[in-house]
C-alpha cells in the first residue's frame, strides 16, 4: 500500500512535470476583450500575435447575428464565402491551427463589409537548436549537462517526496 501510494505520487510529479512542458499551446482570442464585431481593425489585432502550429483562434461574439467562415484570399479581398473551407457560428468558436499557412476568416452575415475579417500567417514551431552548425556542439553539451543538474535535482525532490510519503504511511 505504502508503495503504491508513494509511486502514485511519484507518476502525478512526473506527469505535471512533462505536461507543464509539452502543453503550451496558445488560444489566440479575436479581438481581445472587443471579440469579434463590427468597426474593429482585425488587422491591427493580428499584427500584435504571433501563431504557432498547434495554436487555437478563437472567436467570442453574439450568436445568431455572427459568424466565421474560413475563406480563401478572393473570399477575403471581396467578403465572399463562395468555397469556403469552413464555418462556426456558435458564438464561441475554438479553430485549431494545424498548418503552417496563411488563413483567412471572414464573417458571412454581412459583418464583412464592416471590418470583420482576419488574416493570420500561422508559423512552424521554433525548432530546437540541435540542427545547427558544428561550433554549436559546446552549446549543445553545456545545455544537456544544464539538464542533468536539472534531472538529478527532480530526482532530489521526488526522492525527498517519497520519504515524505513513507513518513507520513508510517506515521498515519
Ligand atoms: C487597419 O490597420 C492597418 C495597419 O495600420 C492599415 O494598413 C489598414 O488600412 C487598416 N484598415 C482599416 C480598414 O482601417
Ligand atoms: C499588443 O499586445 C500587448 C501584449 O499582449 C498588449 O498589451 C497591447 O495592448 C496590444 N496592442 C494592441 C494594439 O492590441
Ligand atoms: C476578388 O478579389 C480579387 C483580388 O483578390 C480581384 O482580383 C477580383 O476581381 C475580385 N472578384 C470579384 C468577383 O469581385
Ligand atoms: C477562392 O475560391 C473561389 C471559389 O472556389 C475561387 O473561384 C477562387 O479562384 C479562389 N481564390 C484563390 C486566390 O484561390
Ligand atoms: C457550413 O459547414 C457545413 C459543414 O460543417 C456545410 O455543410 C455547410 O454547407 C456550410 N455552409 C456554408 C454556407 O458554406
Ligand atoms: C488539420 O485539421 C483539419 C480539420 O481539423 C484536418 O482535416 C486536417 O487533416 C488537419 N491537418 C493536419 C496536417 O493535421
């Protein structure tokens, strides 16, 4: 039991540990506290942000008067969503951003015409710096021995976590 528990402990310690940095997705909200409606500079907006793959846009406004209609360029330039690649309209639309391109989202009920369109350039995640030049090897070994240090002082704290647990089972 006393094992168990402690193990538990440990596996929740390494789960956080790796979910707190493999998850840092961003949700890029249209507009910010504006969302999206009409007589806003979308453009401004997007200026502002930086897109990753595996990024979220999302979209808040009145459901029923709005709605997002993923678009090409023409649909863009013209406010037209004549082969559209996509629609919501649930007032609180979540798009996943999957590839590296640029995307265009337009309002189809008319709101188009009154500034209601975005266009983002979604970019690849900044790779690692393994890839690089051979001088880049020194960086390379003094990063690993940082993570190391790192690694050894986790398993400091998980080790001191499981004392503190066989303590307390023991105690308890
Ligand atoms: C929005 O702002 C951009 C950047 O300043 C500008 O180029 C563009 O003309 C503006 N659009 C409108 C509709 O005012
Ligand atoms: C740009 O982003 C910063 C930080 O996210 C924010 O404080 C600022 O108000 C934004 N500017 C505009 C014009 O949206
Ligand atoms: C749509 O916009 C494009 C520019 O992207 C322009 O060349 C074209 O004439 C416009 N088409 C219509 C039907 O307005
Ligand atoms: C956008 O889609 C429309 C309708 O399918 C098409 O006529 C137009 O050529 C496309 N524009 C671009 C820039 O791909
Ligand atoms: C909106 O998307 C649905 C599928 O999600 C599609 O069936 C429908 O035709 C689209 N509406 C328009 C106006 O493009
Ligand atoms: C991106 O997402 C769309 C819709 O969710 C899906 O159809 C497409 O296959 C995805 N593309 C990639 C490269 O994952």
């Amino acid at each position: 039991m006393k094992i168990w528990g402690s193990l538990l402990l440990l596996r929740l310690f390494f789960l956080i540990f790796t979910l707190n940095t493999l998850v840092s997705a961003t949700d890029h909200i249209v507009g910010a506290n504006k969302g999206w409606n009409p007589g806003i500079n979308y453009t401004l907006w997007s200026n502002n942000q930086t897109f990753y793959v595996g990024d979220f846009i999302s979209f808040r406004y009145q459901k029923n008067q709005y709605n997002v209609f993923q678009v090409n360029q023409t649909g863009y330039d013209n406010c037209t969503i004549e082969g559209a690649v996509g629609n919501w309209s649930s007032g609180k639309d979540f798009i996943f951003l999957n590839k590296t391109k640029r995307y265009y989202f337009i309002c189809g009920t008319g709101g188009c015409f009154n500034g209601m369109k975005v266009s983002i350039v979604v970019h690849p995640l900044p790779s690692p710096p393994t890839a690089s030049v051979a001088n880049t090897h020194h960086h390379l070994s003094q990063k690993s021995a940082a993570q190391k240090v790192f690694r050894s002082s986790l398993l400091v704290s998980s080790g001191a976590l499981m004392a503190v647990v066989s303590l307390a089972s023991i105690w308890f």
